[in-house]
C-alpha cells in the first residue's frame, strides 16, 4: 500500500507542479472582490449544479455522479484501511447506519449517471460531442463504473464476512451482493481482491485525471470561484497609464500573455460542447466553435507553457494562426451565450477579444470593412462616418433640450446613441422616447453634438486605444455637465456607461429605456391600451444575458398586445448579429438575423419587438431578406403608438 501511495503520489505531484507553475506563469488580473457572491456561485453553481441542470436529463447525469462522489469521499481513506486491515475501518462514520446507507444509495446513483453518460454518448451520440475527446472520456467512465463495481463487491463480500458489523438494514444493495457470497469459500479471497482493486483503481484515477480533460474534476470549483460575479459586460481595460511600453499587455499574441484566469480556463474545459451548441456563429456555418476554441488554447498552452517557463519565450509560437484561425477570430458577436452556458465558469469572450486586441494594435490585421469602422469611429466619433453636427437632427421639431456648457443638469440625461442618431430605421425610437419622456413630464436634455460614440465597437473590435480615448472624453463632458442619471436606447451603450466606464471615473445610474418607460407606466404616468396585436419580443444581448434586463421589455409588450415567446428568449436568447462589432463586417454562412427571423416567423406573430437599435437594423435587414411579414419594431414605438 505504501508502495502504491508513493508512486501515485509522485506522479500526481510533479503533474500538479508543472500545472501550477503554468498557471502561475499567467499575466496578472484582480479576481478577489466580491467574496459572497464568489462563495454563493460555488454553492449553486458548483455543488448545486445549476448551470448543468438547465438541461436537466444530461444535468441529473453529470449531478447524480457528482453529489455521488462527495457522498462516497469518505469511503476512500475507509478501503485504504481495509486493505491493510480487513477488520478495521474509520472511526465512527464506518460504524453509522445512516452513512452506509448513503454510500450504498448514492453509489448505485453514480453507476446509473454513467450508464447514462454511456447511452448519451454512444446512442444519442449529440453533436456538440464533435471534436472531443471521446475515447478518453469512455475511459473516464470506465474507471467510475470500476470504483463503484468494486465497491459495491467488497461491501458485498464484507456482508457475507460479517466483517466490521454492518448495521441491520444499513447497506441494502451490498446485502443483495453479498446473498450468493454467504459460505462460499472464494468470498475471503475476493473480500481481499475487490478491496485492492477499488484501492488501485482510485489511485489510477486520480493520477490519470492531471493528465486527462476530466482534469475540471480539480479546476472547475476553482474556476467558478475566480470568474466574474458581477459586470458580467465588463470586458478588462488594457492599462496605458503609468507603465512602461514593455509593460502594456496588447492582448494575447502567445501563450506567454494569457492571463493566469484564462490558462485556468483552457485546463477546465470539459469539451461538452454546451456552448458550442448555443453559439450564434457556430450554428450558422461559421469556423468559430468556443468549445474548439479552448481546446486549440489548451493545446498550444501545454507544449509550449514548459518552453516559456524556461526561457525560451522567442521560440513561442503565435495564438493566431497556430491554434485558431483569423475567422475563428473575428466570427465571434460576443453575446456571451457560451459563457452564459458554461458550466466551468471559462469566460470565452475574455479570450477571443484578448486575440483581436494583439491582432489590431500590434499587427493592424482585420477585416477591410472593420477598418472602415474603426476609421469613422476614430476620426468622426461615431462608426457611420457622419459630423458630429448632424447628431440631433433626429429631435428636430420635438422641442427637445439639448444640453449646453453651463446649463443645469437634468434630471435625467438621455443618451441617444450612435445608431438612432444617424440611422433612419434607428431613429423611430428615439422620437418616440423622447415623445413619451416628454408626455410624463420628465425633465431630460440630450448632449446633442457633444455626445460621442461610447466606444464599444472599436473595444469590441480590440481597439483599446480608440475605445479609452473615447471612455476619457465622454466622461469628462458627463462630469462637467453634472450628470447623475442616465437613460439610454442602446443596450451596447447601456453596458458601456454602466459597466465600463466606472473603470475611467464615470459613475452613473444608467438605465435603459424599457426598464424607465415601464416605470412610467406602473406610476401611471403613461397609460396605454393594449391592442390585438401579437407580438414577439427578441431579448438583445447586452440587454438580457449581460445585464439581467428581462422583465421590463415584456411590461410593455403585454400592456400594449398579446406577448408571444420565442424558444430561446430571456437570457438565453439568440443573437441578431449585430455584437461584437459584427453589424459593420461581412458574414459568412448563414446570416444569423436570418435564423433569429425564422425563429421569430414559427411563433405566429405579427410584430418583432425589440429593445435595441442594433436589433432594430438586423433584424429588419433579416425580414427583408428572408422575405418575412413580421413588423420589427421598438418596445418604445409600440408604446408610444399605443399612448396615443
């Protein structure tokens, strides 16, 4: 036994070493705040498995052998004993009914969980399994059902022994074991041999688990417990100020510049292709899969982690293309569906605007028409190219205060954004918001010219220069102007203002326009008459998964017509295509606003509704398209219409 410890643990050691070390190797970022929060996602998350059971026949799987195994913990330093002494086991929780009760009940779940395991994998056999490593996992799935075979054989036999006096009625299923084992004179020898067995193949699991991608087994708490609890929007800033230019990190161009939080990522991946199945690219032809992402990540990481820890960082091969593609790259629309899905906590987006950062600041390398953008953005304070003087055009006639150097601060500011400002399919939404701020009598201005861009196409793109720029410029003019409070269409401008720019000292209550105008309408400062009309509501993005807004868009739906729901609606709504700076790059494959139109078109409904600009121009583009008879229109037009 001491024999069989040594070398286990040896060879567990010097494989955790090297882990660690590589982790270690990680560039640095902040993940101690929040600690409640940190310690409620490990309760639900971890041990209540919550992400897992949002499918709840593989989650009743992967959760009836996970609980299992917390159960039957104990039950290892028990068979370490046992197999020195056959007499002996731990004190006081070897000899309690109601544990051995426990082991034998939750033994039997875990060998139930991996027949299913075995069902799903090779009758079902689900796509999201492309690509993974299968042969590993059966045989992770064999080493489980051994524990729990041999466990089962040496309670069993130890029945029939009547060794270590089971308690009467305590161990069910080992007293059926042990019925044909009673006087057989094999049943000592294979007391000693099932004991030995459980024994070896536990330390052969836990050995192989380092080595193996069932090394989440380790990690995933550990991951869960560092990603994010709050601002889930919030991509990291890249720090300019204040360090040298050797210091800056410009992304990810090796795995030398991943951060410790990402290598942990691509160790914890359990290639379930959950997120894979949920990602708007991937289901629409493109090259990015997050679930390939990671494991390409990870296969980059482990030969050439040990490469870098010695020095040896110029012989580092680059992320791109080594192990993704450009396309995989710049694919992504960063609606976080996967994160959403990931039952690990790996925060995918982190990585592939990490990989666009390096792309873009260090080797100018992206798509020609995202270089159009980032151009109009850098030069016209806005991605469509248009003067700064035309950015209140859309109020003209309305009587709308546009805010002045000087002026006193509104009670509420309203940030129009770039899209309803300059896009004409945009704009209906901005008029009638600002028609039904006007009807309830609220106090508003809007910046007008002094309004810029917020940044988040250029940031999403990976250009952080542009984006900091931008944050510094519009925080300055919302500090001079003494903003407190303010209300915004555009759910991509709503994570912004909220979510990053705090990170440039603009600390704000933002609020998005659906969630204001809802407001409005339970104090009765709007009434609208609900009509006939069935309507759809398409949750945005940044709107529902990003920052929980799911509620308030369906007030007004269901205060002005009958509210049907789409399959995938609330936080895990479908993409319309527009994030991640997609809405000004060519699309390969199927259109995603497409998909999202069809999805729409099965529900019978005559009107989309939406609660984004963004939204607003995709989803319209994908009518045409597709040759729908949908309507697309804003929860605010609808109200409005609706009001009058």
């Amino acid at each position: 036994l001491a024999a069989a410890l040594l070398v286990s643990v040896v060879l567990f050691a010097r494989r955790a070493r090297l882990l660690y070390r590589l982790i270690r190797m990680g560039q640095p970022v902040d993940r101690l705040d929040d600690l409640p929060g940190r310690l409620r996602s490990e309760a639900i998350v971890v041990v209540g498995q919550s992400k897992l059971l949002q499918r709840l026949g593989p989650g009743l799987m992967h959760a009836s052998i996970f609980w299992g195994f917390l159960v039957l913990l104990p039950t290892i330093p028990m068979a370490l004993i046992g197999a020195v002494d056959a007499h002996s086991t731990l004190p006081w929780l070897g000899a309690q009914g109601w544990y051995l009760l426990l082991v034998d009940g939750f033994a039997l779940l875990v060998l139930i969980g991996v027949v299913a395991a075995f069902a799903i994998r090779k009758l079902q056999r689900p796509a999201r399994f492309a690509g993974s490593h299968l042969g590993e996992a059966d045989l992770i799935l064999a080493l489980i059902a051994g524990i729990i075979l041999t466990l089962f054989l040496w309670h069993g036999s130890q029945v029939a022994l009547g060794l270590n006096d089971y308690p009467a009625g305590s161990a069910p299923i080992s007293s059926l074991v042990a019925l044909p084992l009673r006087g057989a004179a094999v049943t000592p020898y294979l007391e000693r041999s099932a004991v030995w067995a459980h024994v070896l193949i536990i330390l052969s699991f836990l050995v192989f688990l380092t080595y193996s991608k069932h090394l989440h087994i380790f990690l995933a708490a550990v991951n869960i417990f560092f990603s994010r609890t709050r601002a889930r929007g919030r991509l990291e800033p890249v720090q300019f100020e204040g360090v040298s230019d050797e210091e800056v990190r410009f992304g990810a161009a090796t795995v030398r510049d991943l951060t410790w939080k990402q290598i942990v990522d691509t160790m914890s991946c359990t290639e379930c292709g959950r997120c894979q199945d949920v990602c708007p690219a991937y289901n629409t032809g493109k090259e990015l899969s997050p679930k390939l992402l990671m494991m390409a990540l990870r296969d980059q990481v482990f030969p050439e982690g040990p490469i870098a820890l010695s020095g040896g960082a110029a012989a580092l091969k680059p992320l791109v293309p080594n192990a993704v593609t450009d396309n995989i790259v710049w694919d992504c629309v960063t609606c976080g569906a996967c994160v959403q899905e990931c039952p690990v906590g790996i925060e995918h987006i982190d990585h592939i605007v990490d990989l666009r950062r390096n792309l873009v600041m260090v080797q100018s390398r992206f798509p020609e028409e995202a270089g159009a953008m980032l151009r109009d953005v850098d030069r016209s304070s806005n991605p469509w190219g248009k003067p700064q003087a035309d950015r209140a055009h859309w109020a003209d006639g309305l009587g709308v205060r546009v805010l002045q150097p000087g002026d006193p601060a509104p009670e509420v500011l309203y940030w129009v954004g770039c899209a309803p400002s300059y896009d004409e399919r945009a704009r209906v939404s901005a008029i009638s918001t600002a028609k039904l701020l006007q009807k309830a009598g609220v106090d508003f201005a809007i910046l007008g010219p002094r309004e810029a861009c917020t940044g988040d196409p250029a940031r999403r793109m990976g250009d952080e220069y542009t984006f900091q720029r931008l944050a510094g410029e519009n925080v300055g003019t919302l500090n001079e102007a003494k903003v407190t409070k303010i209300v915004t269409t555009c759910p991509h401008c709503f994570n912004t203002l909220g979510k990053e720019y705090p990170d440039f000292g603009g600390r704000y209550e933002v609020v998005h326009h659906s969630e204001f105008l809802a407001g409005l309408v339970r104090e009765g400062r709007l009434e609208p008459r609900a009509g006939k009309r069935k309507i759809t509501y398409h949750d945005s993005c940044y709107l529902a998964r990003h920052n929980d807004v799911v509620a308030s868009p369906r007030e007004l739906v269901a205060s002005v017509g009958k509210p049907i729901e789409m399959p995938r609606h609330g936080k895990r709504t479908f993409c319309c295509g527009a994030g991640g700076a997609r809405m000004w790059m060519e699309e390969r494959g199927t259109p995603i606003n497409e998909e999202r139109v069809r999805e729409a078109d099965s529900t019978g409904a005559d009107t989309l509704a939406v609660a984004c600009p963004f939204c607003t121009v995709m989803l319209d583009d994908g009518v045409r398209s597709s040759g729908s008879k949908l309507q697309v229109i804003d929860v605010a037009t609808l109200l409005a219409e609706s009001v009058d």
